[in-house]
C-alpha cells in the first residue's frame, strides 16, 4: 500500500469502501427469530440453558455459541503494511479487509479489534482479556519489536491459539516458495548461504523459519538499515537480531552478498543492485518482499542473472507472497480441533501443504480466475494461487492432524479423511452431493468421448478424470492442438498414456464411422457423400457413432453451439433400441439445499404422457444423489383454478402418475412458491400428498423451466449440475456453453456410472 496512489485507482477504491454501504462488513443472524417462539429461544429464557450448559462445562462453548469459529482480528495501528504507523481508526479498513479474506477463504468468521494503546504490555493485557469471546486471536501490524512482546505475553497466558500474521504468516509462505525454489535449483536448506535485509518482525521469523527447515544459522547473513548485524554491534539491536549475529570484519550487505544462494529482502526499493546479483551464487534466488516497491525488479535481475528464481510481494509479477496462502488454513484445521496453540509443527505442516500444491496440476477453479497466466510448477510458479480451491482440504488438515499428533488439539478429529471431504464440500459445493455418483462409477471404468476435446476446459476435466476416477477420458481432436493447449494449461496429459485422441481429420476407423452412419441414415436424406463430410467435421456425429459402435461407453458434447443442435444428432444414431431423450434435468445447488429442475431442453410443449415420462425419469436420478424425489408438477393453474393448456397438460400427466402408483412423492399442478413453502400449499390444499418443500420441478414447457434454471444460476447463486440427459441410458448427454470445467467433470462422472445404477 501507498499514500501516493493515481486518481484512477483511488476513487474506485473509495468507491469500494463506501458503497453500497459503508465498510466491507456485516452481521447475519445463523438462526430464524420470526416470532415470539424463536425470540423465547434466542434471548429469554431459552438462552439460559445454554449459559448453564457452558457454566457447567466451558468446552461446551464450542457447541453452543459462534467462539469455536470467531477470531479477533487486532492491531493498534503501529505498523500498517506501506502506511507506517497511521493509528488504530486508520487501520480499521485494513482490519476488515483482513476478516473478509477469513470468511472468503476459510468460512471463519472475524472480528476487527482496533486498539488505541500503543504500549506492547497493556495491549497484551487487553487481548488476554479478550479470550472467553473468542477461538483464536490474529495479531495484525503491530510495530516491532513490540508485536514480539506482545505475542510472547499472549501465547504464554492463553490457552487459544495466538498467531502475528506479519511474522509467522509471511514465514509460512516464504518456507513454501523457499521449500519449491530449492527443489528447482537443485539445491538443500542445509547447503545454502542466505543474505537477508530486515531485521523487522517478518524478517526475523522468516529466518526462524527457514533454520526449522533445516538452514543452518552460521549460514544466514542478516542485514539492517545499519548494515551488517555482526558480534558486538551495539546500534538498534535486541535479542532476536543478535541470535543472527556473525562473528566477522565485514560490515556490509557488499562485504556479503558473495556466493550467496539466497537473497530475503524485507526492506526498502533498491536495497539490491543488478551487481549483488551478479556476485550470487548460480541459478541464485531472489525473494525481494518489499512492498509496494521490491528490493529489486524482476527485470533487473534477469539482465543480470536470467537462470534466477524470483519472488516478489505484488501480484502483478509471479511468485507473489501473499499470506493469504496461509492464515486462513492454518486458523481453519487449529479452530476446527479446538487447539490450544500453533506450535512448529503445524506451521512446518501448512508449508509442506502449501509447496505440495503447486507442484500438483493446478485447480481448473485457479486457472479461471487466472486467465492468461501459465500456473505450471516451475520458476515462475513456486506457490499456488490464493484461489486455488483445494489449499482449505490440503493445508487445514495437514494443520489438524499435526495438532493431533502434538497434542495440543482439545477436539480432535476421528475421521480425518471424512473431514477433509467436508473442506471439500465447503469450496466445492457439488462435490457432498456428487460423492455418491463418484462411488457408482468407481465400479467400473467406463469410457467417455469428449466431442469437444480441443476445448481447455474438457482438457482440465480429462486431468481431472485421470487423476480422480476411473472413468477412462476420451478426446475427440486435432493431436497437435490438443497437446499444444495442454502444454499451455500446465496439464501433465500424454495422448496415448492417459487417454485416446481420435483424430476427424485421418482415424483409421473412418471408413466404417461414415459407412455406419450412412447405413443409418440412408433413407432420411443423407447420401454417401454428406455421410463423410458430416463424419470427417461434425464432432458430434463422430461421438454418436463411436457409442454406437461400442468404442465408447458414453458421450459428452454442447460446451459450444445450440442444445438441440447437438440433440439432433444423438437422436438419429443413439436413439433406438427403446432408448429416446425424455428430457433435460438440471440440478441446482442452492444455499439451502439441491433442487431439481426439467425439461430445460429436450421438449418445447411437452405433452401429458412426455410429462409423466420426465417425473419418473428425474425421480430415478434423483435417488442417484442419495436423495428422496418430492416432484412438483408446476403451471400458471394451481390445483385446478384455470382452464389453461399448461393447466389441463398437467392435470393430465398427474390422472397418468396416479395410474401408475410410482413409489415416490408427487404433487401437482401448482405454482412454484407452493411447491417450495409449505404453509402457502396449507392454506391452498389441506390434503396435499406433498410433505415439505419439494425438490424436483417439473415444468409444463422448456421456457418455464430454463428461465427458472437461468434466474438461479444469475441471482441466487445455484450451481448447475448437468443438464442430464434422461432417457437415454447414459450413453449421451449434452451441456451447454457456459459450463465450467467442475461442471464437465461432473457430467463426465454421471456418464461413467455403470447403467445398472439408473435404477
């Protein structure tokens, strides 16, 4: 940060801030108070049974109150990141900003503590009084070497843990990017010379951190604004610089900087010139942290030095080190276990967490949200991205079990596998949902043919299939592109290895693909000679056939073009043996559950006996997500009120239902806020058969039913699972454009699930 900041960001910023209401921040009631039960519950005299719970068995907090998951985010203001000390009410933005990143990346909640008291041990006092409101305390820009004393004060009286973001976060994520450096150059922590400028808080706990990893001390050159901090120096020393103290003449970050392998700058701009560089060690590493400007640019190190490995603290240039990487996750596995501290061992197990995803395939999820940069484990990408989605299962159990296995976990976790899903679960929100399908088709390895297997996002998926499932990917494309855009996504795919790419433009089975396809079409107006352009362009068709010919077990196409385009063709080869598409079914995660939505494609105006065939086939996949159907069959007529077509369709595929006492809930026809609220269905219809909230709609056409599926996905939030195609015994389905690579992979498991488990 900087007070010199353009116009063109400065008001956006402001703008930021203040609108559409003040502050990044806000309270959210997690339990109803709509009447005089809920009020009796909340306050009194209700909330005494659980003050008499936590009076009786202080662990009991955890259980019946939000402390096991709320962190006091606190500073005084003294040494604001690039601002100085500008004072606890200045720091407050800040402050918020930091209890946003919890909720965002760890779904923790924070408080921002402002505190006007500039002296280390009073404030100390304040936080240490502050224990019964909260589960963990995150010290924040506090002034060195007060935020020493006051850590130390902290972590000796409480017993929650007590963890100073600028030193021990900052540590975290320079052992992580220090830890995939070394890997790089080819060289060991306990053989490398480190020269570091700052003698600050984060420079001394990177230091720390580093002799943990197995640095040895005698090899660490530290550095100040007074120089060289060497035996007997007497100027702005304490006892934290003087464990670094070397016993030499030299004086000088010149006198030192030879041979050194690893350059930690925790200064100022230009502390480092492209000469010091030069005197490095080969293949030197240069992590120049200074913010907002570096010890030295990155370009002024390559002039010199273009073998080196580089990090900054900006985003703008790679490797940026950003706490952001840890404090989330290490507070998420720590609050979770109710641990008493954040000892050696938890932050040396988020750091190996953290090193180990980015030499991992990078999140599809990180990709998008990075678009345009190459995030493949090398020189320029030696710690993932704050959005990588997997860094809350990976780093925050990694935490837990080291606290478990240190013995400072007061709640600890039995089943660390089923917790990690649980992380999963809170990033990825289709994957609780999904897991019973991932179960089905671990069963058997089915083979899937992407349609579209130039497209980045199948690419993405196809890792993903390899990496995750059995289910077997197979890609229809051009060799050359499909490598060159695996190349460029950072994906370890090898055609061949890891799956089949069947060429349009010379596949050895050519000839019988068309001839086939021919055979089929022969007496529908296609003629030998539209029979081989369409199955040397049309990939589509070219999936189709394969199915059809039994070298694919399932088929998967729609990221671009028109829905019914692609139906078309599935139609004309896939659609015998009484298979047909009944119709397009879209799960919708929402914030408080799943919902089911059909037909969003398949049958314009469908009629009432399409419309029964559509409730039974989305009953049946429903109970695939481990999930009762509760279907509500949904017109502008409810119960009967108006003489309409939508009405009378409906009436009638309800008479149909009814005949064939399916052995699932029903109810019907009627608006969608009575099928989703149970008093309005009350008042309307007594004796409905429905129970509850309905979780399938079924619409009496596509219109209806898309712009339902659509308002949810733009307004409230719903991620789509699918659309699923149903009637045709899993050996087709067709996405649409905008799905994401998550979504493919998805559809990619529905598809590998053995038909058995259709029911």
């Amino acid at each position: 940060m900087t007070t010199d900041r353009p116009p063109s960001a400065r008001h956006p910023a402001l703008d930021y801030h203040e609108f559409p209401k003040p502050g990044k921040l806000e309270i959210r009631a997690t339990k109803p108070l709509a009447n005089g039960l809920d009020l009796s519950r909340a306050y009194s005299p209700g909330v005494a049974e659980a003050c008499l719970e936590i009076k009786a068995d202080p662990a009991e907090a955890a259980r019946y109150t939000a402390r096991g998951n709320l962190v006091a985010v606190v500073t005084n203001g003294t040494a604001v990141l690039g601002l100085g000390n500008i004072g606890p009410l200045a720091a407050k933005p800040v402050m918020e900003g930091k209890a946003v990143l919890f909720k965002k990346f760890a779904n923790i909640d924070a408080f921002d503590i402002e505190v006007n008291q500039p002296d280390p041990e009073k404030l100390a006092d304040l936080v240490c009084a502050l224990e019964p409101s909260f589960g963990a305390i995150n010290l924040e820009d506090i002034k060195a070497p007060d935020c020493f004393i006051v850590e130390r004060i902290c972590r000796e009286r409480m017993k929650i843990p007590v963890f100073h973001d600028d030193q021990h976060g900052t540590a975290i994520v320079v052992g992580a990017a220090a830890t995939n450096a070394l890997r790089i150059a080819g060289k060991r922590f306990d053989q490398i010379k480190i020269v570091s400028t700052g003698g600050g808080a984060a420079g001394i706990a990177c230091l720390n951190m580093l002799v943990k990893l197995g640095v040895r001390r005698e090899n660490v050159w530290l550095c100040d604004i007074h120089g060289l901090v060497y035996q007997g120096r007497e100027v702005d020393m304490n006892p934290l610089k003087a464990a670094y103290a070397q016993p030499t003449t030299k004086r000088t970050l010149d006198d030192v900087i030879e041979g050194a392998d690893l350059f930690l700058g925790l200064s100022g701009p230009g502390v480092l010139t492209p000469d010091h560089v030069a005197r490095m060690a080969a293949r030197p590493i240069v992590f120049a942290l200074a913010n907002p400007t570096p010890e030295i640019l990155p370009e002024a190190v390559r002039s010199v030095a273009p073998e080196a490995i580089i990090a900054t603290g900006r985003s703008d240039f790679p490797n940026q080190v950003n706490n952001v990487l840890c404090f989330p996750f290490i507070f998420r596995g720590a609050l979770d276990v109710g641990a008493t501290t954040i000892n050696d061992e938890m932050q040396l197990a988020c750091i190996e967490g953290i090193a180990a995803l980015a030499r991992a395939t990078t999140a599809a999820e990180a990709a998008a949200a990075y678009r345009g940069e190459k995030l493949t484990f090398g020189p320029d990408y030696l710690i993932p991205k704050p959005f990588d989605p997997r860094l809350i299962a990976t780093v925050s159990t990694a935490v837990a079990k080291a606290a478990m296995e240190t013995g400072v976990a007061t709640r600890p976790i039995a089943d660390l596998d089923g917790y990690r899903r649980k992380l999963e679960g809170s990033v990825v929100r289709s994957s609780l949902l999904m897991r019973p399908v991932f179960e089905a088709a671990a069963t058997a390895a089915r083979r899937v043919v992407f349609a579209e297997g130039e497209d980045e996002r199948v690419l993405r998926a196809a890792q993903a299939m390899i990496e995750e499932t059995t289910v077997k990917p197979i890609l229809i494309g051009r060799p050359e592109v499909i490598e060159r855009r695996a190349e460029r996504a950072g994906l370890s795919l090898v055609p061949g290895r890891d799956f089949e790419v069947v060429n349009p433009e010379h596949d050895p089975r050519y000839r019988s693909y068309w001839e086939t396809y021919f055979g089929l079409m022969a007496r529908r107006g296609v003629t030998p000679d539209l029979a081989r352009a369409i199955l040397r362009t049309n990939t589509t068709a070219i999936a189709s056939i394969m199915v059809h010919q039994g070298d694919a077990d399932s088929m998967i196409c729609g990221t671009f073009g028109q829905y019914l385009w692609h139906l078309n063709y599935v139609r004309q080869v896939l659609a015998r043996g009484g298979l047909h598409p009944v119709g397009a079914l879209s799960l919708m995660i929402l914030e408080d559950g799943p919902l089911f939505i059909a037909d969003t494609h398949v049958h314009h105006e469908p009629t009432p006996e399409e419309i029964t065939t559509t409730v039974m086939a989305a009953a049946r996949h429903v109970r695939r997500f481990g999930l009762a159907p509760k279907v509500a069959l949904c017109s502008h007529s409810q119960f009967g009120n108006l003489d309409t077509d939508s009405g009378r369709r409906m009436r009638a595929a309800l008479e149909r239902l009814d005949a064939r006492e399916p052995d699932f809930v029903y109810e019907g026809e009627m608006h969608i806020d009575a099928a989703l609220e149970p008093q309005i269905r009350a008042r309307l219809l007594p004796e409905s058969r429905l129970d509850g909230a309905a979780n399938v709609l079924v619409f009496a056409n596509t219109d209806a039913a898309s712009g339902v599926r659509n308002i949810l996905k733009a307004k409230a939030n719903g991620l789509e699972v699918g659309p699923i195609l149903m009637g045709m015994g899993n050996r087709a389905h067709i996405v649409t454009p905008s799905i994401t690579t998550r979504g493919l992979l998805n559809v990619a498991v529905l598809a590998g699930t053995p038909v058995a488990a259709y029911g």
